[in-house]
C-alpha cells in the first residue's frame, strides 16, 4: 500500500471511529433521531471527481437527459447501432462504463448510460434501489427495449429485478452484483459502527417512506426465475460483496452463468480489457462463416 492510500485508509479508520460514537450519543438521547439521521447517511452515495479519461469518454457521447418524479437525471448515448444499457453501481457514474462502452461501440452497438439519482452530473444528495428501479424502467420507456443491459453492483441489483417485471432487453451481464438490501444493511452496520437496533429503525423509516419492505429485495429470490440469459462475473478479491453468495444464486438459476475472475476486486473488474471483450462477445457472439459452412457441407 502507497503512502496515499494508508493515509485515505487512515483517515476513513478515523471519520468511521467518530460517526459510531455520534450516533451511540444520539441514539442513547433519541433512537428515531439518530435513525432519521443513520438512514441519510446511508442512502447518501460518494461523489468523486472525474477522471481525465472519464471526461473524454462522456464528451464523445450525446448528452439526454430524462425526468423523474424527484428530478432530472443526465444521461449520454453513443454510437447508432441497436442499444445496449449501462447500469452503474453506489457510489458509481456512467463515465465507469468507459471500457465496456468502447468495446461495444466496436462491435456495432449504440450505448446508453445515464448518473442516478444522488450519482455523477445527475440530481440530488440520496439514491436507493428504489429510485434505481424508477430510473431504469424511464429510461426503457423512452429508449428501450435493449439488445442487452450490463448493470455494476447495486446496477446489476435493480437491472434483475427490473427485467423481471417487464421486457427490459434481450440478455443481462451482471458485474459483481450485489446480494440485496439485507446484506447492504449489514455492511453499513459494521462500516459505520450503528447497532443492529438503530438499523432496524432506520429501515422502519424506509418502510413507512416507500411503502416497500426493503428487506425482501434480494437477488437470491429471483435467482431460479431470472427470465432472460445472463452472464454473471464476480471476482474473488472482491471484498465488499461475497463471491459465494453470488454463485449460490446462479447455481439455482437455469438462464445464468458465472464467471469468476482474480486481483480485479470490486471496481477494477469494469475497466479490464478481458471483461470488456468477454461482455462483447456474449452480447454480440461471432457469426459463423456461411460460405465456409456451405463448402464444408458440400463437400460431405
């Protein structure tokens, strides 16, 4: 580990260390305070900078822009051949995509992505899977149906819940997608160090909000009944969502693979070249050679 990134490291141990001891004091002085304020915290994504390259990528792209009930969410497309859907994870943007976007672009493919709610250029402080869910069903709205849609982490989340309610594309990739909200939960806990009864309050307060349990969105249900082909990749140094629980659930489903890959973690797995070329080649597989197929047979 370089001298920058032990002292990131260090002074996340630090602002962690100090959010656990806020909210002990305000849990001890109100719970439904410190749970209102536990569940801002967790539904408030990371902004970071753009890259150089990221820039680049996104300006080669035509901008959209897209209405949702909360406000307007920013969006590219790229290339005009039949479009294929990139679904950025918590914390993400669309500008991740630029590897796997430029791999597609290749083989002929139009590409849409667009920042969600609370991510990237587009509007708000707070996301969730819900307003993830709202965002992709508008943008198939008015850009759909895809030849296929490739979702990150949280994205691959609420793209398989979202083609399991309606015509959403032809195949789904999903990159080291997350479990469900349960396990989301779970990480928050020991991240941010609330107890497990502040947690259960603050997900009371997301109940009562949407008008959703929150704890029955895992992708472990949907895993034998995924209704369209998917290709699943998660890597085994992937240390905030287990590689088990993923082949757990592909295990148990008919329509989907897996793919296991080495040393790429959570977020370095969008940018490699062989991930890149493997999504291509499953979305866009090689056509057979007909003349060549045709002399085989005749000469039978």
């Amino acid at each position: 580990m370089n001298s920058n990134m032990q002292s990131q490291s260090q002074q996340n141990v630090r602002f962690y260390r100090n959010v656990a001891r806020t909210f002990r004091v305000l849990e001890s002085i109100s719970p439904c305070f410190a749970a209102r304020c536990a569940g801002r915290l967790f539904s408030t994504p990371i902004r970071k900078p753009l890259k150089e390259y990221e820039v680049q990528f996104l300006e080669e792209g035509a901008p959209l822009s897209l209405s949702l009930s909360g406000g307007e969410i920013q969006g590219w497309r790229w290339g005009s051949g039949p479009a294929v859907l990139l679904v950025h994870g918590w914390s993400g943007r669309a500008a991740h995509f630029h590897a796997i976007g430029r791999e597609l672009l290749t083989r002929g493919f139009s590409v849409i992505a667009f920042d969600k709610p609370g991510h990237g250029l587009s509007y708000g402080r707070e996301s969730n899977l819900i307003l993830f869910n709202e965002a992709i069903e508008r943008i198939s709205k008015f850009y759909g149906p895809f030849v296929a849609v490739v979702g990150h982490s949280l994205g691959s989340l609420s793209v398989a819940f979202t083609a399991s309610q309606f015509a959403l594309a032809e195949k789904l990739v999903l990159v080291s997608p997350a479990i469900g909200v349960n396990h989301a939960v779970e990480y928050f806990i020991d991240t941010a160090g609330i107890s497990h009864s502040l947690a259960k309050l603050m997900m009371g307060e997301f109940q009562k909000r949407y008008h959703v349990d929150f704890s029955s969105l895992e992708i472990s249900s949907l895993g034998p009944n995924l209704p369209l082909e998917t290709l699943v990749f998660h890597d085994q140094d992937d240390h905030m969502i287990p590689w088990e629980e993923t082949k757990e659930w592909v295990d148990r489903s008919p329509s989907a693979s897996l793919q296991l890959t080495q040393r790429l973690g959570h977020y370095k797995i969008l940018s490699d070249p062989s991930i890149a070329k493997r999504i291509g080649d499953f979305i866009c597989p090689a056509r057979a050679n007909i003349r060549e197929l045709f002399l085989s047979e005749y000469a039978l």
